[in-house]
C-alpha cells in the first residue's frame, strides 16, 4: 500500500493560499508558472461563481425552437407577458442566419422545423411578414420543400393553433397506455425522455385542441399547398420495409380511430392522466426537461384542471425556472444541469489542488448528498429488487436518476475525500450498486435504463428524431470503468472486463469512439481513454494506440481540438471544427489518461488554453459541444468552457510533474471497503 502523501498549501500570487495545496516532497512550481497562473485565476473564477449552499449551475442554451414553443403555450393558455414575448422576439431575431433560416446549433446549416417555429413564434408576436427578416425566412422554407416537410413535434404544434390537420401528425392513440409489456411496442420498451414527452401527448392526440388565432397570426404563407388538404405526410421509403410496415399500421390506426369506443378511450384517457399526474408530483416538473412539462401542462388543462390544480400549478412553475431573462432578450433552457456542473466543477477543482478541506469545497461535497435518489423510478421496471441511490441531471427528478450524473458525481466526491468519512460510506455503496446493477447484457451502460436497446422502434413514423430508445453507448461506459476503476477494481473485475470487450468491439475503424452525449467523436475518445487508462489497459495496444494516433492527428493548428455537430449527420468529418476550450480540454485528459503528457499535442493544447483563457479567468465557446439527441437537438452547455479546461490544466500540472493524479492515489489504497455488491446475474 502507497503512503499517502502529505500535503502542505502551495503560494500563488494573487491566489488564496488556503485553497490550494501541492505536496511538499516536490518543489512547488514557481508562482509566475503560465499553467499555474491560469488554474489559479481559473478556480478564483468559480469560487465567485458559486451559490451560497455550495452548488453550481450553468444555464444551458439549445436552438429557437423551444423559447418559440414556450411562445406558443403562453397563447394556448392565454397569459402572454407582452414584454417578455418582445424579448424572446428580440432573441429570435439575433439567432436568424443570414439566408432567413434558423439552425439547430452555433454555426451550423438552418433546419425547416426550427425555422417554422421562430417564423410562427414571431408572427405571434406580432411581426410583420413584409419585414426583411421575415420575408427571408418564408423564402427560405419554401425553397427547402416548405412547411409540410417539418418533423413531428413541429406539425403537432401547428395542428394545434389550426395550421394544419391533426391528420398530418403521425397515429398516437392514447389506447397505447394498454398494451402489455410483451407487446413489440409499449411504454417501457421506449426511453424516458421519451416517455415522459409521449403519455401527457396521447392525451393531447386524444382531445386534439386547435386554438383559434388572427389570420394575420397564422403560418399559412409558409406552405407549398393549401395545409388544409394535408392528410398523411408521411410517406412509404424504397427498401425501407420496416419502416414502410409501420407506416402501414399507421394509416390503419388512423383509419380505425373514429370507431374506437368511448368507454376505451376515456379509461385510457384516465390512466394517462394519472401516470401524467404521478409524475407531476415534485417541483421539478415531469422528467425535468421542457417538451415534458409543456406537454402536461397542456394535458391538465384539456382535462379541465383548475388554475390552483397543485398539479398544473407546479408545472406552470417548473417551466418558468427554465426562462433566462434579460433587459434586451429571453429565452428558455430544455432543462436545468445543477448536479452536472456541480460534479464536473468539483472533479476540476480538486484535480486543480484546491484544498479538499477548504470550507467551500467541503460545502460543494455535502450538496450532491443532499439530491442524492433513494424512491423508486421508472428504471424500477426492468430492474427488479435493484435498490436506488443514484442522481439525476436536474434540482429534483427523482422518477429519472441518470447513469452518466451518478458516476460522474461519485468520482467527483471520490477526488475530493468524501470516502474518507465513514458517515459517507454507505450512500456512496448504494450508488456504486444501483450504477452495477444497471449494466446492460453486452457489457455496456445506457443512460437511464436497463436493456432499453429496442432500435426498431426508431423506425415508427413518430419517432422521426430517432432517438425512441436509450441503449448502451461508449461514452457511459467508460465513465462506469473509470468509476470502478477509481475505488480499486481492475480489468478482471466482471462488470469491468465486459465493458471493456463492449469497448472494443464499438470502436469506430478511424480509431475514435462516437460521443452520444458530447459533440462528438473526440468526446467519445476522451471518454474511453479515460476509462482504459484508469484500469492500467496497456497504451500499447493496438486499439489504443489508433485511438491515440488519431487524437493526435485532428488537432488544429492553433493547438485546440474542435469538432462541429455536423459530425453526427458526415462521420466522414469526425475530429474536426473550430478549436473550442471544451473539446481541446476533452483531448488533452484523454491524451494524457494513457501517458501521453509529455508529448508536443499535449504541450500545445495546454499553450492553446493558457492563451485564450479571458482576462476575468474564464473561457467562452461559442459553438455547441452538448448533445441531446444527434442530428436534431444539440446544447450549449455553458460551464464547458469553464470546468473542462481548469481540469485539464489541473492534471497536466499534476502529471509533468511525475506525480500521480488523486484517482490513483485512491487506487493505490486498494478497493475501497463500501460493502457487499450485487449479485451479478446474466444480464
């Protein structure tokens, strides 16, 4: 067992000397060290940054299409803030492109379905159509195929205020609430963002509200043909058979609609209803993320909810803690990542050498305990008898804790000393096990769910998005081995040895990994470095050395690495884009994980993010490095740029020095003693 190294404070000019430590056995760098000086000034940041019981959160951007769809529920409910709705127009109006479109991220080509929305959202607010902008943008849609060439979501909400047939959106029926979970199709075969935006939507399709609106309000300009003669959108696809199967069910669902009898559809109505209510239940709204909460708010009021209904007056609310206001612009955030930024800037302070006993950081270590999840959710479903204990993304979800929150949170309290405290021990176990006992069949993690790969479902006409189900992907699992690998466990551990198999088998020919939930390939390969490098894996080994070779060899010439949202749509592209702070810190730690520290990419990505550190310690990217769902919902997650690169700064200082980061310290230690684990069966 390797002795602990003690640790003494480190001084820095202009720094806080009870903040940060180094150990003394080594020289402590000079003050006026470039890297230093940029932690320092990095870390004094976030401090100011911090909330008063310790936590952090970052607002978190996505496209115009939900502060236009917020636009809209104001209509629908009938409680426009016209001020604000001038806000959000303001905004709208910056975000156009220059060919009159609206894009889906920073820099990116405009897509139809957004453009519609900020069209329609802006017509609302009272807009002309003879203004340039607006002229633009109508030509630009009806060049692209025009209005009726919009996804789902967008011709349900048109549908709704009377812009098209309810007809053109693909057969929903709430009936679905009863089908069995043998069925090839049923709720729990589908992922839980998609759950929880689809049962409040059935009861939705099964009212078919159409608010009535100006006829100067109305998007009809934007239409190849008169929208009123719109009937089945979607169409069948050459050699797409399963696909056009389920387009078949679908004109026989709708034909069949009419004659479905009362008594079915209103007990299917009701048991909508009280799912949608049961899920409604904490402040955070239903699943934490807009679509959900816009779409309950919409299904409680077509059931005839009251305005004091605890259920609808609790969502109204969780939707207005997603509104970032300004003197000039508003806009709505999908949802709110306060466990996430809080974990990440944790993780970065602490690999920085900010001092774990430091007040602060010890108050940062107590919140997440504060959220951790002990009530079953609807993970329950395919895990049986699994006890809970894991986090999830948002203030309060506890229906939806999350894999990639939970792990990154247990590392986070891992750096920084929580398993010192005996008092601590058993919640940190009970979310090593809930994180155990949700690994897939094939070795890998998924985000939320167990055994949620039903891919075929991605070809039904509603799920246009293709992101129906949640199945294992690379990313989260290696966050699963780094995690395990951290509190001792090595590649013969079980759970670990059939990731790492899941690993290589996903590994991309050009050597990356695909990043589901980061843009995108050098996300995925920071990841899986991560990982491998935490478990020893030999960096010898052909697989890895790919994956190194080609980190290397997509760094820009400026030193940063930077990769565009367009990759998801032309893999051919992976690896490359305009150098961001996130992303060229997401190479180095990957670099660095498998003993690349010393290497001139590594020496230049640090030089990169030392120069382009701003003057009040941060960093700013503006292209988008998150990713909802790839290929139509990408997110500007704004803490990136501020966390990820104190990390890796913190760990090139810490490396270069021959010191071993404090995972391995923890490592060196031996597992760390949280108690029985769960029986590992076949899954």
């Amino acid at each position: 067992m390797n002795e602990r190294i003690e640790l003494v404070p480190q001084v820095l000019t202009g720094a806080r000397t009870d903040i940060f430590h180094q150990p003394a056995v080594h020289a402590l760098e000079p003050a006026a060290d470039p890297v230093q000086l940029a932690m320092t000034r990095a870390a004094q940041a976030m401090f100011l940054r911090q909330a008063d019981d310790g936590h952090w959160r970052f607002d978190l951007e996505a496209d115009a299409t939900i502060p236009s769809e917020y636009l809209m529920l104001q209509y629908f409910f009938g409680s426009v803030d016209a001020q604000r709705e001038q806000r959000i127009a303001s905004y709208l109006r910056r975000t156009q492109l220059e060919n009159g479109s609206w894009p889906l991220y920073h820099g990116g080509p405009g897509d139809i379905s957004a453009t519609v929305k900020a069209y329609f959202a802006l017509k609302l607010a009272g807009e002309s159509p003879d203004a340039p902008h607006m002229e633009q943008a109508r030509h630009w849609v009806r060049a692209n195929g025009g209005a009726e060439h919009c996804n789902v979501f967008t011709r349900i909400a048109l549908a709704m205020f009377g812009q098209m047939p309810w007809e053109c959106a693909p057969a929903m029926p709430v009936e679905i609430m009863f089908l069995p979970k043998w069925w090839f199709f049923n709720l729990s075969k589908v992922s839980y963002w998609s759950r929880c935006v689809i049962v409040p939507l059935l009861i939705i399709y099964a009212k078919r509200p159409v608010v009535k609106l100006k006829a100067e309000q109305g998007v009809r300009e934007l239409f190849i043909q008169p929208p009123e003669t719109l009937r089945n959108i979607d169409k069948f696809k050459p050699g797409k058979w399963l696909a056009n199967t389920f387009l078949l069910i679908d004109r026989a669902l709708k034909s069949i609609d009419p004659y479905i009898p009362s008594v079915i559809r209103d007990g299917a109505v009701r048991r909508a209803e009280k799912w949608t209510r049961e899920h409604t239940k904490g402040v955070g709204g239903i699943g934490g993320i807009y679509p959900a909460m816009a779409n309950a708010a919409v299904a409680l009021k077509l059931l005839g909810a009251a305005p004091d209904d605890p259920d609808l007056v609790r969502t109204l609310a969780a939707i207005e803690g997603l509104v970032v206001e300004s003197k000039q612009e508003t806009w709505v955030q999908p949802c709110v990542s306060p466990i996430w930024d809080t974990c990440l800037m944790l993780s970065a302070l602490t690999e920085a050498g900010t001092n774990p006993e430091h007040p602060r950081i010890k108050q940062a270590v107590e919140w997440p305990f504060d959220q951790q999840v002990f009530v079953p959710g609807d993970w329950c479903d395919q895990a049986k008898g699994l006890a809970p204990g894991g986090w999830a993304f948002q203030y309060e979800n506890d229906k939806y804790p999350d894999i990639d929150d939970t792990g990154m949170v247990l590392m986070a309290l891992l750096r920084a000393g929580a398993h010192d405290n005996p008092h601590k021990i058993k919640r940190l176990n009970q979310a090593v096990n809930w994180v155990l006992g949700l690994q897939n069949k094939d070795g890998s993690w998924g985000a939320f769910d167990i055994g949620n790969d039903y891919t075929y479902l991605n070809n039904i006409p509603f799920a246009d998005h293709g992101a129906l189900v949640d199945p294992g992907t690379a990313d989260l699992t290696a966050r699963c081995i780094e995690l395990l690998a951290m509190l001792g466990y090595d590649r013969q551990f079980p759970p670990i040895a059939r990731a790492v198999e899941f690993l290589e088998r996903d590994q991309d020919p050009s050597g990356a990994w695909y990043g589901r939930w980061g843009v995108n390939y050098i996300y995925g390969t920071w990841s899986v470095l991560a990982g491998l490098g935490m478990i020893g894996e030999d960096v010898n080994k052909p697989y890895i050395r790919k994956a190194i070779d080609w980190l290397k060899g997509c760094q820009n010439d400026d030193g940063g690495w930077g990769e565009s949202c367009n990759t998801y749509d032309d893999p051919l592209l992976k690896g490359r884009g305009e150098s961001t702070a996130a992303q060229t810190a997401w190479a180095l730690l990957g670099l660095m994980a498998v003993g690349e520290v010393h290497s001139p990419q590594v020496r230049k990505g640090v030089d990169y993010l030392v120069r382009h550190q701003q003057d009040n310690g941060e960093w700013h990217d503006l292209p988008y490095t998150g990713t909802g769902f790839p290929r139509v919902f990408y997110l500007r997650y704004y803490g990136y740029s501020r966390f990820f690169p104190l990390w890796a700064l913190g760990t090139y200082a810490r490396l270069r020095r021959g010191l071993p980061t404090r995972q391995y310290e923890v490592v060196a230690q031996g597992p760390i003693d949280l108690g029985p684990l769960p029986v590992l069966d076949a899954r």
